[in-house]
C-alpha cells in the first residue's frame, strides 16, 4: 500500500484538469490547488475560472491563485500546508528555487512531450508541424531550469499522418494522468530512478501565435499540411482571398506546380493551391461570420468566390 501524500496541485488549463481528476481517485490528500488568476474569456469578456479552478472548486479544495510565486508571502503560503509533494501540470507560473525546496519530495511536473525534445510552451503543435514520428508524456522531477529536470518516468504514442494539435492534445491528456499517478507511488516508494536529461539533444517549442498561422504558399505543401493541422483547433491556419480572410481547418498536399497561392483547380473535394513545392488541397474551409464547412458545402454556394487563378494571400 503506498503511503498516502500530502500533494499540492499547480495547474490551469484543461490538460491539467485531467490530471488533477486523476489524482482525486487516489488515496492522496489533495490539500490545495494552486491556478492562474481568473481570466477574461468569451465574447462579453466575463472573468473565467480556469478548467483546475472549477474542478477544486467542486470538490472544495482549497483555491490560490497568487499572481507570482516570487513573492514572499505567497512562498509562507504554500510552506504554510506542509506538502509532501507538489504537482505542477501546465500552471504558467514560474517555480523560483524557494519554492521547489518546500515541499519534502520535491515538485514534479508532467509535460507533453518526450524531453528533452520540445522543452517549453507548445510541445504538442510542435511535434506535429515538425512530423514528428511519436510523442508522449515525460513525469520529471522540476528544477530552476525551463523543462530541464531529471525525468523520472515516460510514456509515447506514435503520431499519425492525420493527428491534429487537438487530436494528440486529447490522447496525452489521458496518458499524463496515468504517468503521474504511477510516478508518484514510485517517489513514496523509493523506487524510482531519475534518468539526467541530455540537453544536446533539446529543442524548444515556441509559444504559438497568430502571426505564424498565415499560410505562406512559396513553402512546401507538406510543411504547410502539418502546420493546418498542427494549429488546430488553435490558432487555426488562415489566409486571404480577394480581400477577405479565410481560415483553413483541415487540407492535405496534393499533385500540382504553379504561381505560390494560385488556385489551380476547383471541385466539390477541395481548392488546390501551388505551393513552393507541389500544391495543397484546402478541404475545410470557414469564411468571414460563417462557421468551418467542408469544401463540397462551400462550392454549392460560393462557387463564384473560387475561381482557377485566383491568388491567395496576394
């Protein structure tokens, strides 16, 4: 029977949320959560609760939502509960030394790739846009470092030519909560042996931003296949047509040389697009107001909107 923790759970968005579910199912005691302030969220810009907070909140467990751990007073708060443990999962604050000296077992941290490739913000749009072969989730032991901490245990899965941001979101998502459950019986158990990252082999996976979604045709067409569906659900890939934005939920590369940006063919499959190398078939498409539409949809109604030798993003 392992030995019951007392853990402290750091973590904002719904990735984390899965995990925090996961360790509410374990004999630990769950003595605080700590999560980004409240943010501005929706269309009326309401402050929202983050997927962690909401979660505490239901199973009334306390809530911190310190704006920096930096502080003083916010470190005698969290020396305050006494943690054995604490878990961080996607928080978005940064853990000064202090503060991962609290607790007696150290802070652990699970991240969504297998480090140290893809240390930082954005690891799983960054190993698909890459084509990458396989990802995964690495449980590892956190020091002042960005990702840079002895990893204590793994888990992978292949990626697939079709698997999105959102589709391998969703699978680690419910790999990393497994992960963290086993690695902590580990750590009260004695039995895990941490393994020192190499970081010649480390690479960094940038926050995204809208800006890198434009779709810039002069590049090769399976580059910009991976970064479609790297970017979605977010920031979704876009473009313009005749002035008007058009944003690009799901294409695939295609045979086809031309202009870069030039329609090269029209059907109810897709638009075919010349790219730097071979061309890309635009097969779910969303205009200005309207809502994502496979390309079939589009073309029985706007068919004069997409015409062959039309440029995008001119």
């Amino acid at each position: 029977m392992t030995e019951a923790l007392r853990i402290v759970f750091a973590g904002t968005p719904e990735f984390a949320a899965e995990h925090l579910k996961a360790l509410l199912d374990t004999p630990h005691q769950i003595v605080a959560v700590y999560s980004q302030p409240d943010r501005p969220a929706g269309r009326g810009q309401k402050l929202t609760p983050s997927p962690v907070k909401q979660l505490a909140v239901q199973h009334d467990i306390p809530v911190y939502q310190p704006q920096t751990l930096r502080d003083p007073a916010a470190q005698a708060e969290l020396a305050a509960l006494k943690p054995d443990l604490m878990v961080v999962v996607a928080y978005g604050l940064i853990l000064p030394q202090v503060v991962l000296d609290i607790p007696r077992l150290g802070c652990i941290n699970s991240h969504a790739s297998l480090l140290p490739r893809w240390r930082g913000a954005a690891p799983i749009q960054r190993a698909v846009e890459a084509g990458d072969a396989e990802s995964g989730v690495t449980v590892m032991q956190m020091e002042a470092g960005l990702d840079t901490g002895p990893m204590l245990l793994k888990v992978s899965t292949p990626i697939s030519a079709s698997d999105t941001g959102g589709s391998l979101h969703d699978r680690l998502a419910s790999l990393g909560p497994q992960a963290v459950v086993q690695a902590i019986a580990g750590l009260a158990a004695g039995s895990l042996v941490a393994e020192v990252q190499d970081d010649a082999l480390a690479t960094y996976a940038h926050k995204l931003n809208k800006d890198e979604a434009r779709l810039d045709f002069s590049r090769p067409a399976a580059e910009l296949e991976r970064l479609v569906r790297a970017f979605h659900p977010w920031p979704i890939c876009h473009s313009t047509l005749n002035g008007e934005a058009i944003k690009v939920h799901a294409a695939h590369k295609t045979e086809g040389q031309g202009a870069p940006g030039t329609i090269l063919a029209v059907d109810k499959h897709g638009l075919s697009v010349a790219c730097g190398e071979g061309a890309l078939c635009l097969t779910r498409l969303q205009l200005p107001g309207g809502k994502a539409l496979n390309f079939a949809d589009l073309y029985n109604s706007r068919r004069e909107l997409f015409a062959v030798g039309q440029v995008l993003g001119a």
